[in-house]
C-alpha cells in the first residue's frame, strides 16, 4: 500500500515537473532570441543598424507574415471548420471588453493625469493578438514534449489567424479614434506657446513606431493629429469655438447654388446634421488600412479554404501548386526568429520619459498581465461547460487562453505615434510591459498548461 502510495506521488510529481518545463522551456528559447536583438541592437554594441530592424519589420510584415498566415491558415480552415470556430473572434471581443472595463478601474483607482484617461483604458484593454502569440506557438510546438498532440503549430497559427481581423478592425475604428489628443489637452497646447512639430528623420524614428506597422508615417492626414471627433461635434457640446472652428459640414454645391439661402438648397429630404456628423466621422476612419498584407493573406487563406476545388489545387503533395506552397512556407519559417529579433531591438532602445506616473503604469501591468489571465481562465472554463467550444481540442483552449495573456500591442505604439497622442507613454507602457511578462508569460503558461490537462477540459 504504501509503496503504491509513493510510486503514485512519484509520478505525480514527475508529471507537474514536466508540465512545469513544457510551459518554461519555449519561453526560455523566445527570451534567447530577444537578448539576441537586445544585444545587436543596444546603444552600445550597435551590431546592427536600427535600420536593419526597420526593413527586417518591413520583411515580416510584407512577405513573412502574409506566407504564415496563408500557408497555415489555408490548410486548416473550410465552411465546417470556420462554423465550429466562431468563438475564437467572439472571444477577442470578449477580452477586449473586459481589458477596458479593468483599465477604466485602473485609471479610477490611479488617477492618471485627465489627458491619459482614455490612454490608460485602451492600453489595458487591447492585447497583442498577432505576432507574439504565433511566435510563442512557434516555440512551444518546436518542442517535443509539448502536449497538444500531431499538427501542434498548423492548427494554433490557424486559430490566431482567424482571430486577428477582429483584432485589426478594432484597431483601425475604436482604437484609432480613442487615441485622438483629448480636446481641453489640446486647447492648452494651442493656447500656450505654439509649437510647431518638426519632421522626424526616418533613421531617429523609435523602433516601435514600426515594429508592426511599417510605413506609418506615409498614413498622415490633416486630421490624424488633431482632437477630430471632438471638433465634429463640438456645435453640439455648446463648446466655444473661438479654438477650434466647426468643421464645414455643408453640402456640396452650397456655395454654387447661389448660398445656403437658396431655393436649391433647402430640400424636405436634407440629411440631419446628426447624421451628417456621424458621416464625416466615419469618412475620416482609415478602414482602407485594414487591406495590409497579412489581412489580405487571410483572406486569400479563407477563400481557397472555403471552396474545395481551389484547396486541393493549392494545398497538398499531389497539387499542382503544391511547390509554390511549400516555397511560402519555408519563407514563413523566418517569422519567429525575426519578430523576437524586432522585439530585442525595440527594447534595446529603453523606455522614454513618461508622464504618465508610476502608479498608473505599475496599475496598468498588474491589470493587463495579472489580473486579465485570471479573467480569461473563467470566462474559456465557463465557455466549456456551456459547451461552446470545440471538443477534446486543447490547441484551441490554448489559443484561447493565450489572447488574455499577452502583454498590450504593440501597434498602440504606431498608432499613438500618428495620432501625435501619448508617444513617449506608449513606448515607455509597452517597454516595461514586455520586460515584465518575461515573468508574467512564464507563470501564466504554466498555469495555463496544468488548466487545459486538468480535469477542467478532459
């Protein structure tokens, strides 16, 4: 009896040991290859140019990303798989909704400064869906005692692939207009002494900028760097307007008519100046942004997935097309390496000077990185026993668990920086945040690993 006792605490030891290194050894591998960047990249040493980063992000984002994504993603998808995936985008949404509501608690509890309000709850808020998950599913499936069985990387890459237009989506609309600079911080900006924003060398730009949107600075319009929505309707907030004119909301061919007196103008059908305003807004959103490669490879992905006849031409040994592919897939192999490399590189260049304040941004990692694994274990063992996930998968759980780990994206920084709004916050939030989930990441997959082997998920 008791030697049956001990022979049983024995293996279960060996078995939480096991499950301990399968979680830690790929990380230990990705933080290799981020001292690696760190090391080429740093001040010091300067190995590498900052410009090597910068086209070797251009690289990833133009060529390695889009073969990825293509490759796997086109393998794995059809109608019926597409149907049984649909909580993966529902849950992006989900995580994002709670992400915001801890950072709204974060910014109550912290009290950052008014203009980093919105900051501190969009920070929180939106993960990194995209290039960290893939290439810390790169890792893990790279190693042999990982337990997510045969077709360990081609089904995870698949479901985050699936997952990331929402991601984008939200991106180009929400995220694009809650990053606008706050009105009243504006105003004092304008009211003071003028400054006038000088053209920034290609080659001083930070690393971040570019890390996942390369070519950022060529999206610039006249309305990218100024409070736009809060201009729009500022008529209707009864805000003065000795600062910031109403934007000219006429109809077209006003003027020629002969005024806004004129006969012609007045029409029964005019459109509301509500209406009209929500218009204008929805003009000057970038969703023509949303069509960059890795979306469109996704696409391309879906397309020939859904119809069999382009899948078997595609996808296959015996496809005609089957070299083409096999040809993108060994490009796509450089995605994991080079997007550790980018990272090393970034936090290489160390964070900026914040104004955002200590507490805040220690709230703001604690939330994030803590609090939100937490969240996201309840919300995927709710889903499960409601029976809305795919049955006996544990890559898909993974994937799922994965999107409320990560640290916030890093496209924020991009968008921060064209929207000319908590730049140097958003490199400095973003480097410490990656430091810490060195730490973060480590706890929250062993803790995910023991959840999707145990009992929970059978």
């Amino acid at each position: 009896m008791s030697n049956s006792l001990t022979y049983s605490l024995g293996m279960s030891s060996e078995r939480d040991s096991d499950r301990i290194l399968s979680a830690v050894v790929p990380l230990l591998k990705l933080l290799t290859l981020t001292v690696i960047g760190l090391v080429l990249g740093h001040p010091k040493t300067r190995l590498v140019p900052k410009a090597t980063f910068k086209l070797l992000s251009k690289l990833v984002f133009a060529l390695f990303l889009p073969c990825l994504i293509f490759t796997y993603l086109g393998k794995s998808i059809s109608l019926q798989n597409a149907a049984r995936w649909w909580f993966i985008p529902v849950n992006v949404l989900i995580s994002t909704i709670i992400g915001c509501v801890l950072g709204y608690i974060v910014a109550l509890i912290c009290r950052p400064p008014p203009q980093f309000f919105r900051f501190t709850v969009i920070m929180t808020g939106f993960g990194n869906t995209g290039n960290l998950p893939i290439a810390i599913l790169g890792s893990i499936c790279h190693s042999s005692n990982h337990p997510f069985g045969p077709g360990c990387h081609t089904k995870g890459v698949a479901y985050v692939s699936f997952a990331q237009w929402v991601s984008v989506i939200l991106v180009y609309t929400l995220v694009y207009h809650m990053m606008e600079p706050p009105m009243e911080y504006y105003e004092i900006v304008s009211d003071g002494t003028e400054i006038e924003e000088l053209p920034v060398a290609d080659a001083s730009r930070p690393l971040l900028v570019e890390a996942e949107w390369p070519g950022m600075e060529d999206k610039v319009t006249e309305h990218s760097k100024t409070p736009f929505i809060a201009r729009v309707f500022n008529s209707m907030l009864s805000v003065s307007q000795s600062t910031f004119p109403d934007i000219d909301l006429r109809e077209e061919g006003t003027a020629a008519s002969g005024g806004p007196n004129s006969p012609k103008s007045i029409s029964c059908l005019a459109e509301p100046r509500m209406v009209r305003r929500i218009r204008v807004v929805a003009e000057q959103t970038p969703l023509q942004h949303i069509l960059q490669p890795p979306t469109i490879a996704s696409l391309l992905a879906i397309i020939v997935g859904f119809v069999p006849f382009f899948k078997s031409f595609v996808f296959g040994n015996d496809a005609p097309l089957g070299f083409f592919t096999d040809s993108l897939e060994i490009l796509a192999g450089a995605v994991v390496p080079s997007v550790m490399l980018i990272l090393g590189g970034m936090l290489a260049e160390g964070p900026n000077a914040s104004g955002l304040g200590i507490r805040t941004t220690v709230g703001i990692v604690v939330a994030r990185l803590l609090v939100l694994p937490l969240l996201g274990i309840g919300v995927v063992a709710l889903a499960d026993k409601l029976n809305l996930l795919v049955h006996g998968d544990q890559m898909y759980r993974f994937v799922l668990l994965l999107q409320y780990t990560t640290p916030s994206a890093i496209l924020l920084g991009a968008i921060a920086s064209l929207r000319g709004y908590a730049v140097s916050e958003a490199s400095a939030l973003l480097f410490w945040q990656h430091v810490f989930a060195i730490f973060s990441l480590s706890e929250g997959m062993r803790k995910i690993t023991v959840f999707i082997l145990s009992s929970c998920f059978p």
